[in-house]
C-alpha cells in the first residue's frame, strides 16, 4: 500500500510516466472510462476546497468509480474531537482510496500511518500539496515541452504557500533550473525548503521584493495568494495582502512565452484583465489537475491490487 504525502514520495520517473499517462487521458479518455470501476474515493477535507476535492471527485467519476465524501469538518466527528487517525481507519472500511485536506502540518502522514488504504495528501497546513505540483508539473511540461533550462519565479506568499514547497522541491531535481523568489521581507521562503531542496544541491536562486525588475527574465511565474488563514494576526495579512498585483501593464516587459501560473483560487493577485493574455496559464492548471489526480489515483489503486 502506497501513500503520497510529498511530492518527493514519487521518483522523478514516476512523475515521468504520470505525465505520460496524463497527455494518454487527455488524448483518448474513453480508454479510462471504467478503469476503476467498483472502486471507491473518499474525500475527507477538514480545510475549504473548491478545486482540490471537486477534481479528485471528477477524476474518480471519470475513471468509473465512486465518491463519498466529507466536506465540512464541522459536521463530522471531528467537530466530537475525534483524532485523524481513528477517522481514518473508520474510513478505510469505506473507501479503496482517500484523498485529505487538513491545516495541520503532519496530520497527512499521521492518516497515512493509520489509514489500511492509500492516502493522498491534498494539502496539510503551510506545508505540502503534491497533487497540486502534479498539476503544476503537468501544465509546465504541455507549455514548455520539459523542465529543463527554465528561469522561474515565484511570487508572493512563499511563507505559508504549501504549493510554492511542493513545487520548488520537485523543479529543484532538474537539471539547469533556476528560482527567483519574489516576495516580501516576511513572506520569504522558509529555510528548511531552502536549505534541503537549494542550498544543499547548489540550486542557483535569486531573492528580491521586487516583481518589476525580474519580470522580463522569468519562463514561468508562478503566483499565488497571501494565505490569510495562517496568519497569526489580521493587521499583518492586511498590510501585505496585495504586495503584488499582476497587470497587463507589468506584462510588457515579460517575455513573449511567459507561462503565468497560479493554484486559484486568486484574490487580487492577477487583475482579471490578464485572463485574455495567451501567457495566463492558470485555468488550465485546473484542467490538468484533474487528469493528473485521475492518473495518480489509477497508479496507486493498481499497485494496491498487485
Ligand atoms: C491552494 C491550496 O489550497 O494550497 N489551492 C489549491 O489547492 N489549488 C492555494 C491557495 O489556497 O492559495
């Protein structure tokens, strides 16, 4: 039995032949309209979602399964102070598969220790969420053709932002990539991402708090949300809520084959007038990860059976 609670659970040639698999679904989906048939996805989300759960539930149905699911920790057993674990092992006589959302950092390999089926970390606290990098890695490769020789910036909270950890640990195993890391003063990258995916690998990176003057170098820019509901106090996320604003103004200077990224849900991070920019590459991130989600969970249930 497999879990993913990090990205780093899967080999570089895993996400390979995920990434394979993916460009397969998308070309002729029919051919993976029953391949888990009888099979059953639990989703448990103890934080709010719209397109994390929604696209494991979408993937599932479009591999021919099924779904039960528990959308509001408030109404569940957690809410009569039930541990993750004990609702996890309750879980798995239900569920062939399951993905989960929690704040906690940790709570996802916790579940994975107690859970008799695969657990698929769908983000713990500021920490990691896999299943988005899957998306990521998916959208960067379909734009760019590979990882390679990529400059790619990464802008905003990149503190809290459990996507930016995911990602730069998964880009930092390719060959020639280089990060810029864009943010405020309080917001920077948190040393133990640093110093096990960059510092250790001799990883170039550059980090400044200004978007302007690194804009036209970058191949990729990946933006994202101040996340609110990590702060310790309101006035510090109102301070620093819209340090950056992406415009088409800010645009001019980025290269003609930018790739701008974002996890969504945006709150002012990219005006809305950028959406009709070729380089907006955002809404197909969430294509993506629901195909990337419909091959990881195929993956991890076949290893299951074997
Ligand atoms: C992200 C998350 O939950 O970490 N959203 C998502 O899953 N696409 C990013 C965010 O909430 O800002």
């Amino acid at each position: 039995m497999r879990s993913v609670i990090d990205i780093l659970d899967l080999t570089e040639s895993e996400i390979d032949s995920l990434i394979t698999v993916s460009d397969d679904i998308i070309s002729n989906p029919a051919k993976y309209a029953r391949k888990c048939a009888g099979k059953k996805l639990a989703t448990l989300f103890f934080e709010p979602s719209t397109r994390t759960r929604m696209s494991f539930e979408a993937a599932m149905y479009e591999l021919g399964g099924n779904v039960i699911s528990m959308t509001d920790a408030a109404s569940s057993s957690a809410a009569k102070g039930e541990s993750v674990a004990d609702t996890v092992r309750t879980v798995s006589c239900y569920a062939d598969i399951i993905a989960m959302r929690h704040p906690k950092e940790g709570a996802a390999l916790v579940a994975a220790k107690n859970a008799l089926v695969p657990v698929i970390n769908a983000g713990d606290g500021g920490h990691c969420h896999p299943t988005q990098t899957l998306a990521d890695l998916l959208t960067i490769h379909r734009e760019k053709g590979g990882f390679d020789n990529l400059t790619v910036g990464l802008c905003g909270d990149l503190k809290f932002g459990r996507t930016v950890h995911s990602l730069i640990n998964a880009l930092a195993r390719n060959k020639n990539v280089r990060f810029v890391l864009i943010s405020p003063e309080e917001l920077k990258l948190p040393s133990y991402v640093k110093d096990a995916s960059l510092k250790s690998k001799g990883i170039p990176y550059e980090q400044t708090t200004d978007l302007e003057k690194v804009i036209p170098s970058l191949d990729i820019l990946y933006m994202t949300r101040v996340q609110r509901e990590r702060f310790f106090n309101e006035e510090d996320y109102l301070r620093l809520k819209d340090s950056y604003i992406l415009t088409p103004e800010k645009l001019k200077n980025a290269k003609e084959d930018l790739c701008v990224m974002h996890p969504l849900p945006r709150v002012n991070e990219i005006s809305v007038e950028v959406d009709r920019d070729k380089r907006a590459c955002y809404f197909k991130q969430v294509f993506n990860g629901k195909i990337m989600r419909m091959a990881l969970m195929l993956k991890l249930l076949q290893e299951d059976s074997k």
